[in-house]
C-alpha cells in the first residue's frame, strides 16, 4: 500500500496482503463500532451524483468514531452549479476537512482530485469506472458468509457495462484465483479492457447470455447489479435490456447451500422481492458490512489504525 499518498482512489494499489489486513480491521470496527478515534477529525463527503448507502455509511462511520461531518448531497447547491471547477472546490475544502470523500459522474475525476488535494480522497464512485470501497464491503460479506476468498465461483449478473462495482471486483480479486461467470445482454457484456485484464492477470470467466437455474447451479455468490438508466445516452436500449434478467426465487432450489445474492443496491426489478425472504439473500447485511468496512477505510487513509 502507498503510505505517502493515502487516497483511495482504486483497488489497483492494493496487495492481498493489504485487502486482508484491511478486512481484519474491518472485523475489528463490526466487534466495536463505537471509538473515539476521529476526535477532532472533520471529513468532508462531496457527493456530485446520488447515493444513499455509500454516503450515509460513511457519515454514520464518522460520527460513530467521533468525528464531524461537512458535506454536500446535491451539488446543485453550491458553487460548482456556478461553474467553480473541481480543482478549485478541492482546494477549498481541503482548507477545512482532513479527508475528502467524493462521489462523481466523471470517470477519473477521483484521480483527479487526489492530484491537487493536499488532504487524501476517497473514491466513492466515479462514473463507470471504479467504487473500491464498494468492493471492500463486498469482498468482507464474501470472506464472512464463505469463510474464504480464494477460489470461489462468482457470477456477476446485469449490467457489466457501467457497473463500476464489478470492474472493481475484478481489480481486487486477482489475487485470489476466482472463476466468473459475466452474464449479461449483449449491449451491456463486460469491456473488453476488463476482459483482457482477466487474461492479463490469470483470472478464468465465461461469459454467458442465459440466466436460469442449470447457469448458476455452481455459484457460490451470484452478483446482482441494476441495470443504470443514468449512463444510458439511448433510452430505447435501456427500456430493450432493463428487465432482462430477474432473478426469482425458484431459480434457487437447485443451488448450492452456500450460495449468497449481493447485490450493491439500489435494486429496481432484478431481484423479485419474494426472494428477500431466502436465506440465501445477502444484500442487506452487505449494506451493513459496508458501515464496518468504511470506518477502516477513513481510520487507514487518515493513517490511524
Ligand atoms: N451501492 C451504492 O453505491 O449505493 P448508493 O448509490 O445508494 O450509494
């Protein structure tokens, strides 16, 4: 891991060693949620697109470890609605927080904003590209419902195209010798750089166009995402492929016992609500993980655990 540049802007710079150790400490806030190890730590949560989880988990995990919390949920309200550039809103809230965490539609704005901020930046999402802490919570429900990372059968289901979250799963599962399984349309297949990426680091994936019980009958986690009506410039070929792939719940009779549905929410249609009820359904104590895993997040970028 950098320790001089503490921003966490993808999981690229991340070793095993480094993802485990960050899901140690992970477990370590979900035994004792409540510190006081922020005190007198301000951190900024600048969130140009929507969220609910991501930013209200971090901004629960601040105020649980006893810092404060600025922050805006709708940049429409501030100056950047009067063309103040991202560089120039970096820099001054930068003058007030000790970490900054941004959400943005512009792929590598993170980055970006890591290279003229003087306090470290978390990647909250940007565009289609990447959300690493998404991902941590995501490998932290893998390691607590499997009991392991390594070799597992991951089925990534939906949109593969703009869904940041599994390109950063890919990113992070390198080193753990997964199989995935990409099932999606054809206009939302998974990138071809992902893809080569894959090739380039080993990592075995199928990719199939069919989702039914004899497809997923070898998943041991079945990764749902919503198909995103925001990235889409035509809205005719979102409407052709939104209802796609609905995951019901007598698609599960025949699958492994230790088989869980994530899903990084918010879910539209995908998953019937009949199957919040199995006990294979995962999604919203994945949520929860996500509270534990992000208060790791801002205690290791501001270099206090
Ligand atoms: N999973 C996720 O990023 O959810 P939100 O968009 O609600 O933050």
């Amino acid at each position: 891991m950098d320790q001089d540049n503490r921003s966490l802007i993808s999981l690229e710079g991340l070793g095993r060693e480094d993802i485990l150790s960050l899901l140690e400490k992970a477990a370590g806030f979900e035994a004792q949620p409540n510190r006081k190890i922020l005190d007198g730590k301000v951190v900024a949560t600048l969130f140009f697109e929507p969220s609910t989880r991501t930013r209200l988990s971090f901004e629960t995990a601040v105020n649980r470890l006893g810092g404060r919390v600025i922050g805006f949920s709708d940049a429409a309200t501030t100056s950047s609605s009067k063309g103040e550039t991202l560089k120039d809103t970096i820099m001054m809230v930068s003058n007030y927080a000790d970490l900054i965490i941004m959400r943005h539609f512009l792929e590598g704005a993170a980055k970006y904003a890591s290279e003229v901020s003087p306090v470290p930046i978390i990647n909250a999402g940007d565009g289609a590209n990447q959300h690493p802490s998404q991902t941590m919570l995501d490998l932290y429900s893998m390691l607590k419902t499997q009991g392991r990372l390594d070799d597992l059968n991951i089925y990534l289901v939906g949109d593969l195209k703009y869904g940041r979250t599994v390109h950063s799963m890919l990113t992070a599962m390198r080193f753990f010798n997964p199989t995935f399984h990409f099932i999606s349309p054809e206009e939302l297949k998974m990138p071809s750089e992902y893809k080569e990426f894959c090739r380039i680091n080993g990592i075995r994936f199928q990719e199939h166009s069919e989702f039914n019980e004899d497809v997923i009958a070898d998943a041991d986690i079945l990764y749902m995402t919503r198909v995103q009506r925001e990235r889409f410039t035509d809205l005719m070929e979102y409407e052709r492929v939104k209802d796609m792939y609905i995951l019901k719940n007598d698609m599960l009779r025949s699958t492994r016992p230790n088989l869980r549905i994530l899903h990084p929410l918010p879910r539209v249609n995908e998953i019937a609500q009949d199957v919040d009820s199995n006990p294979k359904a995962y999604y919203f104590q994945q949520a929860k993980n996500g509270l534990y895993v992000r208060e790791a997040l801002i205690c290791n970028a501001l270099n206090l655990i």
